[in-house]
C-alpha cells in the first residue's frame, strides 16, 4: 500500500504559488481547497486559480470541492486537467452519477465525508469512486486540531477495500502532523493532506520524507502501532 503525501496550498504563500510549489516537488500531489462561503464559511479559489496552477505545477492537482452544487461546477476542475476531483457527499444528491462524469472526463472521482457524516451508506458504491477522503477536521479553514473521533470511519472503509479489487485510495484532511498521520496510518489510511506541517517547515522536502516514513511504519496492517 503507497502512502501519499499531498501538502495543501491552504497553507502555502498565496503571493508565490509557482515558488512554493517548486519547494514541494518530492510531494505526491498538490492538494487545492476550493470553498464558496456557502458551503463552508471561507472563500478561497475558482477555476481560473486552478487552470493557472495547472499550467505552473510540477506535480498533479488533487482538487477539493467545499462547494454546493457539484454537479454543476465539478466538470470544469475535470475539465482543466486536475488529476482527481473530490465533491461532498453533503453537497450532492446524485453522487454515482457525478462520479461516472468525472471519470468520463478523465480525472479520478472522489468523495469527502464531513467529521459527522456516517459512512455506511456509501460503502456499496464504493466501486464508484477512486478516493474517498475521510476528513479529519470541519471543512473550511485550515490549522484546525485533527479528530480521532474520525478515525473508526476510515477503519470501516479499509476493512471494506481490503481483500477486495479496488483502486480506491483513503485520504484524510486536516491536523496531519508526524504524529498524527501515525494514527490515521494504523486505522487505514494511505493519502495524506498536509498543509502548515509542510509548508511551514524550513525543509519540507525533509518533513514530506519525515511524514511518509512515520505513515509506512504505522500503515494498517504493518504490525507496528507504537508511536
């Protein structure tokens, strides 16, 4: 099982995209919040913001949708040329039907459970997806302290894929630290959003290394849970 390290430019200096950027190039993807102020209380970017970075990037872009109506403006992050697109359960009353667009247009499909969102009745559709991101704090602003209460969602998703054909990575959202990304490693996880754990380091091609060693150490299923 990989274990993906996806820093957030919610954390970067939005003066100096292609600068920070080029500071996260040993990352898997770059991981970009898009909020409406609707969906959540913070506004952040648009698909203009996103067709630049797309030109600008060294890696591939792991877009989050913190936005209502999915259906209509998902597409377009598709679209642009984003690597994986995630929309919210929340947001969307047709969740299978976007995720078959999206991957029509060729971007991996996602869908983001919030803290309180049971997961149970989308374990069926799981072959639908690609990812389903299990996060970890409230959406809507970064720096917040991750919840462990989270953590029996992910375990009911890993025990749900293991055993089983699917390509579906499990990716969490929120308070990812080198201590942190130990729990969410040994309940299940294997995609990593890191925002000011990266960015914030003076080298965050050491913390990116850092953090992929402690989530290999405590991956679910490796044997080794002590911190």
């Amino acid at each position: 099982m990989a274990n993906r390290i996806n820093p957030s430019i919610l954390a970067a200096d939005f003066a100096n995209f292609e600068s920070e950027l080029g500071r996260i190039r040993t990352a898997d993807l770059v991981h970009v919040d898009i909020m409406d102020n609707h969906f959540v209380p913070n506004l952040t970017f648009g698909l203009g913001m996103v067709e630049r970075l797309q030109q600008v990037s060294p890696l591939p872009l792991d877009i989050h949708l913190m936005i209502d109506d999915p259906e209509r403006w998902a597409p377009g992050y598709a679209e642009a040329g984003a690597f994986s697109v995630t929309f919210h359960a929340e947001a969307t009353t047709e969740p299978v039907a976007l995720a078959r667009r999206l991957r029509q247009i060729g971007a991996r499909a996602g869908i983001a459970l919030k803290p309180g969102t049971d997961v149970t009745p989308y374990l069926e559709l799981l072959p639908e997806f690609d990812q389903v991101l299990v996060m970890t704090v409230e959406p809507g602003f970064g720096g917040q302290s991750f919840m462990e209460s989270t953590m029996p969602k992910l375990a009911q998703l890993r025990a749900k894929v293991q055993g089983s054909d699917l390509d579906l990575w499990l990716q969490v959202d929120g308070g990812i630290t080198e201590q942190t990304i130990q729990i969410a490693a040994a309940a299940g996880a294997d995609t990593f959003v890191a925002g000011s754990s990266v960015f914030g380091a003076d080298n965050p091609a050491a913390q990116i290394a850092l953090l992929r060693e402690r989530a290999a150490s405590h991956r679910h299923g490796a044997g080794n849970l002590e911190s």
